[in-house]
C-alpha cells in the first residue's frame, strides 16, 4: 500500500510539473484549475488507500461512497464545466472554479481528519444495538404493514398526478407538487430493506420470499426510473440493499463481478435517463417527440451535464455568498424539518436553497423564478455548508461528516461473526445510513430529510420490534477470537454458522 500511495504522490507530483510548464510557456489560464484538481486526487486517494475499518465490505465503508460520489462532481465537474449548458447560462472564472475546488480540498482534509479520529470508534461501542431488550412485536409483521400501506401510497400519488394517462403524457417535473409523498416514497425504501434483511437472513428462504423481494424492486425500478424519472431513488435501494446482502451475507455469497456491473448500468441510466427525462414518457415510446422538449443528448453529453451541474451549483454559491445574500446561519435546514407541512395550507413556507439559487443564474431561469415550481439546482455539501457559516461551516461540515460516518463503520463490524454482521440493528442501521450518501451530491437539508423519514422511524422499530431471523445461536469457545481482529472487526470470510448463509438460493 506505501509503495501505491508513494507511487500516486510521485505521479501526480510529475504531472504538477508538466503543468506548471505548460502556464509558464503558453499562459495557459485553466492550469491552475488542473493543479488543484491534481491535489484534490491525491487526497482522494490516500483517504481511501488508509480507510481504517479494513474489515468492512468496500462498498459498505462510507469513506469509499463518499469518495466515489465527490470524484464525480469534483474532479470530472471542474473540468467538464466549460463544456456545459449550466457554464453556458452562468459563466465562471477560471479562479472561481479553482477555488471552489480549493475548498472542496479543505472539506475533504477535514472529513479525513473526522474519520481517523479514535472518538468515533469509541462512540460506536457505547451506541446500543437493541439486543436483549423486551420487545415484542413481530419484524415480520410491521415489515407487511409497511411495505402494504406505501405501496397504497405509491398509487394514490398516480391519483394526485390526475391518472395514470396524465403521467405517462407528461414530461419530467412537470405535473403537480408532491413534497407530502416524500415521506411514502422513503418509507418505502425502508420497508425495502426490511424485507431484504429478513430474506438474506433466513438460512431457508422460501422462493416465495425471493420472488415477492423481486417483484417489489422490479415495481420500484418502474415507478420511480420510468414514471417518475426519479434516479436517485434507485442508487438509495441500490446501496441499501448491497450493503444488507455484503453485511449479513459476506462478499464471497456474490459474484465479483456482480456488484461492477449494476454500478456501470446505473451510471449508463444516470446519463442516458438525465438526458431524456425531459420528454413525456408516451412520446418515447411512441417516437412521436414533441418538438418543445429538446433532442435527446448523447451518452457523454448527459454524462457531463449531470456530474458538472452540482459542481456549477457549488460555484455559484461562493458567487452568491455573502455579496449578494447574507449567511443562512442553518435556516436551510428548516425546509427538512418543515417538510411534513403541505405547502398548500402554508405557501410562504421555506423553499431549499437550490431553489432560491435559481434567481441568480439569469436569462429564463432568473426571469420567470417561481419559488414553488419550476428548476432547483444542487448546491453540493460544500455549498451548503458555505452558505450556511462560510469558511467555518465548510470546515465543521467536513469534521461532522467524517466523524458520523467513522462512527457507523466501525458500528457495523463491531461483533462480527467470521465476517458476517448477525446483529439486526448493526447491518440495518448502517445500511440505512449508506443509502443516505447518495444525497451527499445535493446538501445537507436533502440528508436530513432521508435520515428522518428512514432512519429515525428504523431506531423506533428496533426498539420495539424484533427483526432477527435465522440462526443466531453463539459460536463454539474460541471462534469468534479465531475470526476476529483486534479492532472489534472480523475477516470477511464465508459464514460458519450454517451451511445456508454465504450463498444465495
């Protein structure tokens, strides 16, 4: 691993070089937005090369979803920026864009100092993990209920949008306000993973089970991939349900090539779906396009416009603040807290930061700004934290991040058994928390909003409930020391415990 990291320092110190030729030769002014992009990488790395909690699946380790996600929007965004329609309606200097970069940097210094810091793994190992208490409401059941009543919830939005035949004929965003499903829509996700748990935890799993857990994702994938143009809502199941089967199943249950391969897939709908969303759903079936929504892009050009826009955002926020609005000082948190408020009974209720952004980008968007409807642009963390304390709340914002998300990994292997984590609360709670991530891209208030409406609702359910399935019995004298490592953690080897557990019916 030092001569890997020695390496990535040497090349990137060599590249550094050739740049700095290229300035001095031909006054190239972009350099410098290549140079702190370049220290951006390393730190990038090093982070994920020195992740402590080595006994954590890969893509369980926050710090690699973390990592993974920033990569996209700071180190391609920069660069791809000058090439988008965000530059082209809002145009920033080549110092501006350097600097946000910068202060990416800084965040991500601090988030690295927050997860190497031994209080988060001290923290861990008083949080509880809700075995042995007297609870006694089956998982099983309130899994049913759940997963029944936001099902019912999914169809009753088709109803609120006017029908299923108004939705289909209509282009993305384009039909009526539904903040008040958000909490169905999240719920949903949680009733999800439920449901995963209970079926990867079963050393007999009925096919029954298998296809019902099938039929659900496949329902998902249609109602929020296709109907809703809603991607997101498919990286949460995506890393919710992946770290549920590595956490309970281990890593050799799954083919090594599984996991790349459904990444590569969601990244190709991120792009192609980012492109085309724009257009109703009937006229892409039909091939009759609407000449009022715009050609379909290709793959690399939506590619681009979806990992820069968030970095614009981030860009436009230090353009923004404090010159032009004050410092929010954690008001933008408010739209998270205040989001079971329908705006119909409260219209002047607190509208997101990437909505009030819009107004400063000019031309149609400035024009006919509505702060009800219409775009909402991503700020990113860094934004966010910017907008909120400046400098000092990008610096805390980063410390916070690295510290909870330190604190959850090291949760998750504490008390591992051979490289499986038996303990409901330590494989649902963390999957939960890694679910969340993926809003890592948009802001703070998004995060908040997931955790509560997912992961407040999960810490009362175990309180209460008892989700355990399988086999659970301790191991012989001895085996668990045989398969754990000093740090509380455990090889992620396949399951001892029965013959069932590390493969998949």
């Amino acid at each position: 691993m030092k001569r890997t990291t020695l390496g990535i320092i040497l090349g990137a110190t060599l590249a550094c070089a050739a740049a700095y030729g290229l300035e001095l030769a031909f006054e190239w002014t972009w350099t410098q937005v290549l140079l702190v992009v370049i220290l951006e990488v390393i730190l990038l790395a090093a982070a994920v090369l020195a992740r402590p909690e080595r006994d954590l699946p890969l893509l369980c380790d926050p710090i690699v979803l973390f990592v993974a996600f920033q990569v996209q929007f700071f180190v391609v965004g920069p660069l791809a920026l000058p090439y988008t329609t965000f530059y082209a309606t809002v145009p920033m200097s080549p110092e501006r864009i350097a600097g946000t970069v910068g202060w990416f940097v800084a965040l991500m210094a601090m988030f690295w100092l927050g997860y190497q810091a031994p209080v988060a793994s001290v923290l861990a190992g008083v949080l509880p993990d809700f075995a042995g208490t007297r609870r006694r409401v089956s998982g099983r059941l309130v899994e049913s209920v759940l997963l029944i009543g936001m099902l019912g919830g999914c169809v009753g939005f088709i109803y609120y949008q006017g029908g299923l035949g108004d939705m289909v004929n209509r282009g993305y965003g384009q039909g009526k306000a539904g903040a008040m499903f958000t909490a169905v829509f999240l719920l949903l996700v949680l009733a999800t993973v439920l449901m995963a748990w209970r079926v990867f935890s079963a050393p007999t799993a009925r096919r029954r089970d298998w296809i019902l857990l099938g039929a659900v994702i496949l329902f998902e994938v249609g109602y929020w991939g296709i109907l809703l143009g809603q991607r997101k809502w498919l990286f949460y199941l995506f890393f919710g349900l992946s770290a549920i089967f590595l956490l309970r199943r281990g890593t050799r249950a799954i083919p090594r090539w599984l996991l790349p391969l459904v990444l590569v897939l969601l990244v190709i709908y991120l792009s192609v779906w980012g492109s085309v969303r724009g257009r109703p759903l009937a006229a892409l079936v039909s091939e009759n396009a609407d000449p009022r929504y715009a050609q379909i892009e290709s793959l690399h050009s939506g590619y681009i416009e979806g990992v820069a826009g968030p970095f614009g955002g981030a860009c436009l926020v230090f353009e923004v603040f404090p010159e032009v609005e004050p410092y929010r000082y954690g008001q933008t948190l408010l739209v998270a807290l205040l989001s079971p408020i329908p705006r119909a009974i409260w219209p002047d209720k607190p509208v997101g930061l990437g909505k009030e952004l819009t107004r400063y980008m000019g031309g149609y968007y400035g024009i006919f700004y509505d702060p009800t409807a219409g775009l909402s642009i991503t700020p990113t963390l860094v934004g966010d934290f910017h907008a909120n304390l400046g400098s000092i709340g990008v610096l805390l914002g980063g410390l916070a991040l690295g510290l909870s998300c330190r604190t959850v990994a090291a949760y998750a292997v504490r008390n591992m058994r051979d490289g499986l984590q038996l303990t409901p609360a330590r494989a649902l709670i963390p999957a939960i928390f890694l679910a969340g991530m993926v809003e890592v891209r948009a802001d703070l208030t998004m995060m908040v909003l997931f955790y509560m409406y997912t992961l407040l609702p999960l810490i009362v359910l175990l309180m209460f409930c008892s989700f355990e399935y399988g086999e659970t019995a301790a191991p012989a004298p001895g085996s668990i020391a045989q398969g754990t490592s000093a740090a509380g953690g455990s090889r992620n080897t396949p399951a001892r415990i029965s013959p069932s557990a590390a493969s998949v019916p």
